[in-house]
C-alpha cells in the first residue's frame, strides 16, 4: 500500500528520491574525516541579493482599480493575479530567497558550534536536514505556484543541530551558549535566526542514545505552559521531551549530516564569513529634483 501512494505521490508531484549527490554527503558525524573548517557545506550558491523594493506610486497606479479579491500577494515581494502564473522574475527572487535563508541557517549553525564547545561535556555537534544538503526544485505549499505545478527551491524552514554529550547536567549553560552564538547572526543583511527556530537534539555521548531536545523557555518547568506537562519532560532541567513523537534512528541516520565539531579528532568549523549584499542607491527622489 505504501509503494502504490508513494507512485501516485511522484506521479503528481515528482520523485522524492534525493540524487546522488545528496546520497554521498549525507554521511553521518562518525563515518569518514570531518570537511573544511572554513566551509564544511556540501555546495556553496551564490547568494543573490535582495531586489530592490518596487516603486510603492507605480504599483499604486497599476492596482489602484484592481486591487480586490482577484489579486492577492505572492509569498515574495511582488503581486501576481491569483489565477495566473507568477512571473518569471518573482520565481527567480523565491529560489534566491530560499537560498538566502539556507546561509542564513548554516551561519548560525557555525557560529553555534563555535559558542557550545566551551562547555567541556560537548563532544561532538553535526548539522542535518535541510540545510546540511543542496536545495533541490520542487513543486511548494504555496497555492499560487501549486496550481500550476511551478517548481521552485526547497524551503528551509528551520535549523536542526545534533548534538552529543557526555552530561545533561549543564542543558541551561549550553542554552547560554547557544544564544552567543545566535547573538552573531542576529544583525545580517538577509534577518536573523530566532531561538525557536533552533532545534537541538541531544544524545547521550557514550550510548548514541536520544535523549530528548533543549528547551528554548527561558525556566523551567515554564509556568502555563502545556508543553511543560508532557510525560518525563524536565526530568533534568530544560531537557524537553515532545507530546506522542518518537525518534527514530534508522531515518536519524539515513538524514543528510555536516559535522561542525568533534573533540575526539580535534575538528571545528571556523565562524562564518558573513557576506553583504552591494548597497542599493534609490537614486533621487522626485522632491530631491530642483525643477
């Protein structure tokens, strides 16, 4: 059964079988030496910067009769009508947001390896999911670019750091920790990386053994929250369990892995070179104008 809705899955939508490529670098932490310090990514975009805001009197001209429930606003920075196809250049700018987005997590991610191995119990930090493997096309969430099976790059919603330990003593210093080196990336021309968009999953050192996720409330238990009630969730302070997840670690392995730090081989990733996109210069304004 699963066989025939994963074909109607890929005839629908395309494969999900990630190419070779993917396969190769999805290694995990303990298999094979750690990559370059300076980029330990599998592939490096170029990252494209921003386009600059449309004129907000042209836009008020072209929509000023029209803007009803017939237009609606794209997930980027323009407006297409909701039953015809983006344009082109509004696809293009979605793929390079979706790129900026994935340096913007590999940033954080670097500079969060550098802050965590000050605490003596880390061993070991690799980077997986989305963001440790090449965005590759695919057909979005997006209603607009559903309905007309218009692919564009995958998005990378958020940061999934593994992190092994040989004590789960200290979980509020490395919540510290964490925060350093959140703090770098926070004043980037593409945003920052919010706390909750963090998830660091914690394993036991000496067993490989899960042990749960670290939590982002600022004290725990946090009073009012249901989160907080959830069957072992606590146990050692801000070691989060989730309500009915279970982890599994044959799909834990099978994920694509970047390793950032392991103190048995004397591996770190470097902080992150953080590019800037060219000034945008607006010109002058008409009220700048002397005729």
């Amino acid at each position: 059964m699963s066989q025939w809705v994963r074909g109607l899955y890929e005839e629908k939508f395309g494969p999900v079988e990630p190419p070779a490529e993917h396969r190769a670098a999805a290694a995990s932490p303990s298999q094979g030496a750690p990559g370059n310090a300076d980029h330990p990514w599998p592939d490096k975009p170029v990252i494209v910067p921003p386009r600059p805001p449309e004129d907000f009197f042209e836009l008020e001209d072209e929509f000023d009769d029209e803007f009803d429930d017939e237009y609606t606003p794209f997930y980027g920075n323009g407006f297409s009508p909701r039953f015809e196809p983006p344009p082109d250049e509004e696809i293009e700018e979605e793929n390079h947001l979706m790129v900026r987005r994935q340096c913007l997590f590999r940033w954080a991610a670097q500079a969060i390896a550098v802050a965590m191995t000050e605490l003596p119990e880390v061993q070991r930090i690799a980077a997986f999911g989305a963001v440790a493997k090449p965005l590759r096309p695919e057909i979005p969430r997006f209603s607009q670019l559903r309905r007309h099976r218009i692919r564009i790059l995958h998005e990378c919603a958020d940061l999934d750091l593994a992190v092994w330990m040989t004590s789960m003593d200290r979980l509020k210093e490395l919540k510290r920790a964490m925060s350093r080196g959140l703090a770098l990336v926070q004043e980037t021309a593409f945003g920052g990386v919010a706390h909750h968009q963090v998830d660091v999953h914690l394993f036991d050192a000496a067993t490989d053994g899960y042990q749960g996720r670290l939590c982002y409330f600022g004290q725990c238990p946090k009073p009012g929250k249901r989160e907080c009630l959830v069957r072992h969730c606590g146990d050692k302070p801000f070691l989060r369990q989730i309500s009915n997840y279970r982890f599994h670690s044959g799909q834990f392995r099978d994920e694509p892995m970047v390793p950032l730090f392991d103190r048995a081989q004397g591996f770190l990733v470097r902080l992150p070179v953080i590019e800037e996109p060219p000034e945008f210069d607006p010109g002058p304004y008409d009220d700048d104008v002397p005729f």
